[in-house]
C-alpha cells in the first residue's frame, strides 16, 4: 500500500513538474508589443502615493521652502542635506 501510494506522488510529481502555467518572458521585454510597463498603473511620469492615489514623479520647486538639496534644520533655517 505504501509503496503505490509513493509511486502516485512520485508520477504526479514528474507530470506536473515539467507543466509552465505561463512562461516568463526576459526581463525588460515582453511577450508582444502591446504591453506597455507603467509604474503602479499609474503611466510614464507618475507613481503610486502611501494612500494610493497618483503623484507626478517630480516636485514643484515653487511648493517648498528651500531649494533643492536643502531641508527645513532647528529653527526654521535652510540646512544643506547631510548637514
């Protein structure tokens, strides 16, 4: 009994071992070429915000308090990154 219970799950195993559900295609291409890759199903130049909605990939400079590659130090002043 033990001995064809092993040979059932041994041919199952070589059956559906050798089965692809969906063969992978390289990466950076794609099957064919109606696929466009967007981030987060949002499209080229917009990514996926923490509540889900979409944002555009770069930031209004006129919206923030110092410029780029500065942020806001103790007492309100404009420190430089790292700093």
């Amino acid at each position: 009994m033990m001995r064809t219970v092993l040979a059932v799950a041994l041919a199952l195993g070589a059956i559906t071992g050798v089965a692809e559900a969906m063969p992978l295609a390289a990466p950076g291409t794609s099957a064919n070429g109606d696929v466009i890759a967007v981030a987060g199903g949002c499209g080229p130049g917009w990514h996926r915000g923490p509540y889900g909605g979409c944002l555009r990939n770069y930031a209004n400079p006129a919206a923030h308090a110092c410029p780029r590659g500065y942020h806001i130090g103790p007492g309100g002043a404009c420190r430089g990154n790292g700093r």
